[in-house]
C-alpha cells in the first residue's frame, strides 16, 4: 500500500498458522528504528536503546467498559477510536481486498 506521502505500507494476514500461534500488531521502521506494538506492549527500538512498555490492564475490557459507558452516560470522551475512524478502517480493508483480487492497486479518494 503507498500513502499519500509516498511512504510505502504492507499489511499481511493468514490463516495457516495453527490455533493459538501468531501474532497481533503494527512495527512501523524508520531511518531513526523501530516501533513494535501489539495489544500487550510497545517496543521502542533506537541505535543503541530499547524501550519496553507492558500493559498489565486487558486491552478489550478496558474498551468494552468505555464504550458501555459512553451508552449508559451519552458521554463518548472517552472514546479514542468513533465511527469515523472505523469507516476510514473499513474502506482501507476493502481496496485491500479489491486490490487483491485484481492484481492491481485501488485508489482511495482523499474525501473519505
């Protein structure tokens, strides 16, 4: 996937994998090192350093007791991620897909 920067994005999925094998997560590189994240921890990796942050708390939980509480309060402040985001997520998986299927890129629009 190329960004509108230039910045070329790779997204990889499989089903191969044996239950209870895999991994979740983003790593962005850069000149600068590495950023490794998964819904337990981030790993910050630099010429010479390492950075590790350990969620203790479920990531999961921790988002279903937001989102129960913004429909219980109507306050949704704490809500990181909204509809919004999750329509740019869904267009984004289906080019992906499209774009399989084709053998060739798709586009997106800058409106969505």
């Amino acid at each position: 996937m190329k960004l509108r920067n230039g910045i070329v994005a790779n997204i990889s999925n499989t089903c191969i994998l044996p239950e209870s094998v895999g991994k979740s997560g983003i790593t962005l590189f850069t000149n600068q090192g590495m950023v490794d994240w998964s819904p337990k921890r981030l790993e910050i990796k630099m010429k010479g350093s390492t950075a590790d942050y350990i969620d203790t708390v479920n990531p999961y939980q921790t988002e279903n007791e937001v989102f129960i509480n913004a429909v219980r309060t109507g306050d949704p402040s704490r809500i990181l991620s909204d509809y919004g985001d999750a329509y740019k997520t869904h267009k984004v998986t289906t080019a992906a897909l499209e774009s399989a299927i084709k053998g060739s890129p798709v586009k997106l629009s800058n409106a969505f």
